[in-house]
C-alpha cells in the first residue's frame, strides 16, 4: 500500500511554471506515495498546513519552495518521527544546499523516494522555527535590500548585489549583548551577529567557528566587528575559507562561540532575518532542539 504524503508547494510567481513542476513532482513521487497536494496562500502558511497533514495522519510530509517554506512546514514535525522531504525551488535554498538536497527538482524526488533519512537539529527564535540561521544586523539589512523584483529576476545573485551595496555603503555598528548557558559577552562596535543551526559554506557570516554542524546539539554564534572596508573585505575572506574548511577564524574583530541556549540584547534595536525571511528587530532569545527533525538525505551525504 502506498504512504500517505502531503506535498506543501508555495506557488511560483508564474502560475504555468508551478503546474509545469507539480506534473513533474507527481510523475515521480505518486508510484511511491499516495499524494495530497495543498498550496500556500497569503491567508495559508506552510506552518498550518504541516500541523494539518499531521493530525491528518501524513505519514511523510514534503515542503517544495523557499527556505521560509521549508523552516515553517518543518516547525509542525519537530520531535515527531514524521520524515520530511525538501524539493528547493527558493532563491537561495540554503538548507538543501547544506544537506547536499540536488536543486534540480527530479534529483531531489529521487532523494526522497531513495528513503534515507538523518535526523538534525531544530531551533526556536522567539518561538519560531529556525532550521537555518538567524542573522542581526548587516545580514538581516542585506536580506531587507534584497526586494522581490530583483530576487525574481536574478535569484540568488540579488543577495549578493544587495551585500555588496550595504557593505559599500558602510556598516553601521551597534552594541550588543550575548548570553549562554555559560557566560555572558559585551561587544561595543559589532557588525553582524550570526547564530547558525545549519549553514552551506556560502552563508558566510555563520561561519567564525570550527564547522557548523546541525547534529551537534548546539547552536554556532559569530560576531563581526568590522570598522573599515579593508577589515571587512579580510574578514569576510576568512569567514568563506571558514566554511570550506571548518577552520575557526582567529581575527580580533570576529567573536565566536558555541551554545544551545542564547539571548541577544542590541542597543540600538537591530533588524533580524530568520531563515531567510525578515522577523523584526532584537532581541531575540534562540534555543537549539537536538536531534528532532528526521529529513530524507542523499545517500552519500557527509553526516
């Protein structure tokens, strides 16, 4: 007998490009499962169709769109046994990228028909969900710049052409205050405050630790203070080697750390982008739950 699956699918700006991939999707997934398909509205989220295909009884839960969709339709499986199937097709699919999830829509049907799952770790921001990361300050301004016309029409490029503006334009500093489980942290003059559950190596900001890793049980904390364009341009440079090679950054403007609790105070208030999404401005309390998403995975992942 077939599984019952839900497919949650935020609908493309261009109606016939979402028919077109929804033939495509149910060509490969409806031999394997039985498939009930619902779509996001602006009254709809993602979140509340999740918890439906979960008192429904859905037996595998599938999320096709953005990292927004993905983190809110995840919210509802946290700590169930529920698999959940990720089809990118954001603008900048930064969770399939991390998990090694193929951007080409038929690979990643195959991943989840292949049927390995791994499971990682969660977060709550604020009571949100956070399968990614959530970023205060440059990150969350950049993301802000980013508007909707250019990420239709350059995709992930827009993020990059909007970084690049706001760190022309200077990066306006800010106090703030970080507290763990285990000690608490001033920095005057900080830039940016990245706290990261999981993050592909093109995030560049989350990556001032050793390898950020989402089955750790702990969040990564990175803080940049950068007060010219030449420190930034340095920093910037070794945060991405970071990235590729889990080596910590050993500079004196980038602060990093580890925890699974976090509460971030900034004066003044700064805005927060989680997970890629605008959430408002800090503060912001962030809390890792371990081990409580179980994801379908290429077989070949690097865990």
């Amino acid at each position: 007998m077939s599984r019952s699956a839900y497919l949650i699918v935020k609908p493309a700006t261009k109606q016939h490009e979402t028919e077109q991939e929804l033939i495509e999707i149910r060509a490969m997934l409806e031999p394997e499962f039985n498939l009930n398909v619902y779509f996001t509205t602006p009254e709809v989220s993602a979140n509340q169709l999740a918890h439906q295909a979960v008192e429904n009884g859905a037996e595998v839960v599938i999320a096709s769109g953005g990292d927004g969709t993905v983190s809110a339709a995840a919210e509802a499986l946290i700590n169930t046994d529920i698999p959940f199937g990720v089809i990118p097709r954001g603008t900048a699919n930064a969770f399939a990228a991390y998990l090694s999830i193929p951007s080409d829509l038929k690979a990643a049907c195959q991943v989840i028909l292949a049927g390995n799952t791994h499971l990682v770790d969660t977060a709550l921001c604020n009571n949100r969900p956070m399968v990614l990361l959530a970023g205060i300050g440059f990150e969350a301004k950049t993301i802000e710049q980013a508007d909707t016309e250019a990420k239709n029409r350059f995709g992930a490029l827009a993020y990059i052409l909007a970084g690049v503006k706001q760190f022309w334009q200077g990066m306006t500093p800010f106090e703030t205050r970080v507290e763990t489980e285990s000690q608490t942290a001033t920095i005057q003059q900080a830039t940016a405050v990245t706290v990261a559950n999981s993050a592909p190596p093109t995030s560049v900001l989350a990556h001032g630790t050793t390898g950020v890793y989402a089955d750790d049980g702990l969040l990564d904390i990175t803080i940049t203070s950068l007060q010219s364009r030449l420190e930034g341009a340095i920093a910037l440079y070794h945060l991405l080697k970071s990235g590729f090679n889990d080596n910590a950054v050993e500079l004196d403007n980038v602060n990093h750390l580890r925890a699974r609790h976090i509460k971030i105070n900034t004066e003044p208030p700064q805005p927060v982008v989680l997970d890629g999404n605008m959430m408002g401005t800090t503060p912001v309390e962030i809390e890792c739950i371990p081990n409580s998403l179980n994801v379908f995975v290429p077989n070949n992942q690097k865990n």
